[in-house]
C-alpha cells in the first residue's frame, strides 16, 4: 500500500471516529431538551465502543421486611354483644381507621372516623330482620392489626382495636389462626396488650430507642381492608402531634400509606425495631392521603410494661383542669411570656384542693422542671408515683409561689362539669368588650353577644356564665365592670375571665386597648 493510502485511511478512520464523537454528542445535548438527534451510521468503532446498560442495585426494604414480616399479625375480634365501638362505620363522617369516634362538637370529628369487618364497601348483615323467619344471631366483628413482641406470644395493638371484645383471634402472617386473651388495655393511650394461648415460640421485633428523627425512612406493616401482609413506606414526617386524642398525645406523623385495618400495626425503622404503633389517619376524604399518626416506641413501651406487671395502667392525679397560658393571658395575668399552663377548674377533694391550689393559677413547673403547656404537664404528673410529693411553682397574684402536692391515682372516670342553661332577664350592656351580662339565680351569664366582637371570636356564647375576672369572684355584672377598671388602673392591655359553658371551664383574655 502505498503512503498516499496509507494516509488516507488513517484520515478515514479519525473521521469516522469524529463523525461517532460529533453524534454522540449532540445525542446528550439535544436530548437534555427534548429534541432527538441523528446517530451517525453503523460502524466498526461504534460495534466496539457499545456496552450493555447497566444499572447499581438499588436501595431495598426488602431484607427488613423479610426479617420482622413473621413477627407482624393481623387481629380479628368478635363480640356476642351490641357496641357502638364495633361494627359501625358512618359513611357522613370522613377518616379514621379504627379509632373511637370524637365528640360531634369536636374540631376534628368531621376529619375521623371507625371501620370494622362488618361494614367493608358498606356492606350490612340484615339476616333476621325481616320478620318472617328467626335469623342467625348477630354479633359484632372488627379487625386490626399487631405485632409479637416476645418469643412467647405477647401482641401489641390499639384498644380501639380490641374494643368490648368476646373473642380474640390472630392470625399470623403464614395464614395460622390462633386463639388469644386480652392482658390488658389503656383507653387513654389507646393500646393494649394480648397473649397468644399458644407455647409454641414465635418470631419477635423490639421497640426501638427514642431517637427517630423527622426525616427518617420507615416501613409500615399490616392489615389493611383485610389485606394481611401488606407494606408500605416513607418518612417520618413530624413529631410530637397533638390530635385531640387524649391529654397524653404525642404522635409521630408518617407518610407511608396507611388505611383501614393498619390500627396496631407497627411502623418500622431500617433497623426492624418498632419505632411506633400505628393508630389514625387525617383524612377529609376518608382515603390514605399521606398524613397518618403512630404512638411512639417510648410511649408505647412504658405503657406495655405497665399492661404485662398489673394489666392495667396506674398514673399520678393532680385534678385539675388546665388550659395554655396565651399570650393575651400571660398579658392578663402579668407574665413576661407566654408559657405553662392555666388552672380552670378544681376536684372537689382532689390532691390540687387539698394542697391549696387555685383556679387561676398559672403552673408553670414541676420539681424544677419547666412546663411548656397543659400536654406537657398532664404527661409529667402521669408519670408521678401515686403518693409521692411534688413541688409544684405557679403564678399566682402577681408573684411565684411553690405548693407541695400529694400526687393521687387517676381514677377511671372523673364527673363532668353540670351546665346551666337558664337566660335571665334585664341584661347590662358591656358594649366595649361586645357582652351583654345579667343575672340568674346562681350568677352572671352571658345574655348576649356582639357578632364580630372579639368575644365572640374568642368563643363566648349565649349562656356562658362569668365566674371571675381577674381572679375575683363575680357574683352581679357590676363585678365584671368593676374588674374590667382595676385591670385598667393596673396598666394591663387585657382583662381575664374564668367562663363556664357546656365544654367546661376556661380562661378568655379580652383585649382593653379599645374598652
């Protein structure tokens, strides 16, 4: 071959290889936006450069779900008694999975509600009903979810789940229907414990420490529309949710899907430790949209512990009711900040009555511990053993004090507040704060109420009845009028009232800037 050629196939080969390179990149320039470049021709060199697509394995769940899934059961609960606890699901409410219905009047009843075998795709057994033949008996069904946590068949899940139950079946994740005994439940934290009647030993999970993090992967389990096995994943979303629940709420919110039937559940760490029990959903549509609620594996655990010693739950009582300290109120009350929490209401004969606290004093901590608001106060006096001591500092005229409190049991019920519905005659105007006030046989209500005003957006209605302002007992309107000057005379920007209505005793603060 002579040089002539020689050359020239070498200028042939660059060419083809720049004709390759000039392709190849306009294929990554245009493609960025959208447009489809031309590849040059086949060749040799492009054969040689082509290599098949490979792609890094992934990150997987995977080996976690295989590790706890034998550990994760489904619940099914049946009652040979009518409750409204069990088999009912209202189609007009929106929510809820499994949990117990709020009041009607709550701000989030319309966001909750229950579900049970009985009425899956609204579904009613009406056997027996007709009249014409006696029909089977009917009982309730429900069914949930839970998880193992000891090789010798304790299960965790929600109370709601279990509800008034007569029998407890569960079923494990291989299909095995076992029978099981309740332990037993806290309604207050919504959880309880069962165990398996069975010695056989079986796969269990732990709860994990409490350092879960907003941001954190977890895997959710359980049995969802009956759908036993199921998993689904996210993150944790928020911490320490208050979902009016209860006065211990202290949710984790996660994004993984949860729905029908997930109640007891566990919610899972990459570790395959529980980091927390799954028990609502937020709901207006009453499908998963991503907002759903677990208690977590520190609260869950301690309250297990105490269901597996004594089957029941014991917690310290102060008895009292409390609201938050609002700015309005700290403003009220002569607090530089806003902060602890605002006693309302007093139990007859309770350990706050026999220590000598007062309604209006403002808690504001705990042997030393600084309270952040009434959630936070009710949960450090449950954690006081009935019978200890407790140094109570609150704010009380203007200056800090410190009560000594004999902690006593919470007991399972505590009487609700008696209102009174009776309208007096005759009311006198307090047009600067927008009330009406007049006088009943038994005090000072509300006779009427500006629509606008700030009273009324603070929630004062028709009937409410004025017990005190400023921490002065009223007992005629000219009472109200006369702690509306002194808070005047004393520079406050706002004036306190303790108002009793149907939803119990509570702090307002109205603003004075315009009275």
């Amino acid at each position: 071959m002579s040089q002539s050629s020689k050359n020239q196939k070498a200028v042939g080969m660059t060419a083809a290889k720049r004709a390759l390179l000039a392709g190849t990149v306009a294929f990554m320039c245009l493609g960025a936006v959208g447009t489809v470049a031309t590849l040059p021709s086949y060749n040799t060199a492009f054969a040689e450069a082509a290599r098949p697509a490979v792609v890094p394995q992934a990150p997987s769940f995977a080996d976690v779900i295989e590790a706890v899934r034998p550990a994760v059961v489904s619940v099914r609960v049946e009652s040979d008694r009518p409750d409204r606890r069990m088999g009912r699901f209202d189609d007009q409410q929106n929510g809820m999975p499994d949990f117990r219905d709020f009041p009607e009047d709550h701000p989030l009843h319309r966001f909750f509600r229950r579900f049970d075998e009985q009425d899956r795709f609204g579904e009613r057994r009406e056997r027996g009903q007709r009249g014409d033949r006696p029909g089977p008996r009917r009982f309730s069904r429900g069914q949930g979810s839970g998880f193992i946590i000891s090789a010798d068949g304790f299960v965790v899940t929600n109370e709601h789940v279990i509800g008034n139950s007569d029998r407890i079946t569960v079923v494990l994740d291989d299909g095995t229907e076992l029978e099981a005994d309740l332990i037993g439940a806290d309604e207050r934290t919504d959880l309880a414990l069962l165990k398996i009647a069975d010695d056989r030993t079986f796969t269990y999970v732990e709860f994990a420490d409490d350092d879960t993090r907003v941001g954190d992967w977890v895997v959710a389990m359980g049995n969802p529309f009956g759908l036993g096995g199921t998993v689904t994943a996210g993150i944790v979303s928020a911490r320490g949710r208050d979902i009016g629940a209860g006065p211990y709420d202290d949710f984790l919110q996660i994004d993984a899907p949860v729905n029908r039937g997930n109640s007891g559940g566990p919610t899972f760490g990459l570790d395959g430790r529980v980091i927390g029990v799954n028990t609502a959903i937020f709901s207006p549509n009453g499908g998963n949209v991503g907002i759903a609620f677990a208690i977590p594996a520190n609260v869950a655990e301690t309250i297990i512990e105490d269901l597996k010693d004594d089957g029941a739950v014991t917690r310290g009582w102060l008895g009292v009711s409390i609201q938050p300290v609002t700015e309005d109120i700290a403003e009220s009350l002569g607090l530089s900040e806003a902060g602890g929490a605002l006693v309302s209401e007093i139990n007859p004969g309770s350990p706050a009555a026999e220590a000598g606290l007062r309604i209006g004093d403002a808690i504001l901590s705990v042997n030393g511990g600084n309270v952040d608001g009434p959630r936070d106060l009710a949960r450090t006096i449950a954690g006081i053993a009935p019978g200890e001591d407790a140094n109570v500092s609150v704010w009380r005229n203007g200056e800090q004090e410190t009560v000594a409190v004999e902690i006593g049991t919470l007991p399972d019920r505590i009487a609700a507040l008696d209102p009174q519905d009776t309208l007096p005659d005759e009311p006198v105007d307090l047009a600067s704060l927008g009330l009406a006030l007049a006088l009943d046989g038994d005090g000072v209500v509300v006779a009427d109420i500006e629509p606008g005003s700030e009273a009324a957006e603070k929630g004062l209605s028709r009937g409410d009845r004025i017990v005190q302002v400023n921490g002065a007992d009223v007992l005629e309107p000219s009472d109200v009028l006369d702690g509306v000057e002194a808070a005047k005379d004393a520079g406050r920007d706002a004036v306190l009232m303790l108002v009793e209505s149907r939803r119990g005793a509570r702090f307002v603060a109205l603003d004075l800037s315009d009275a």
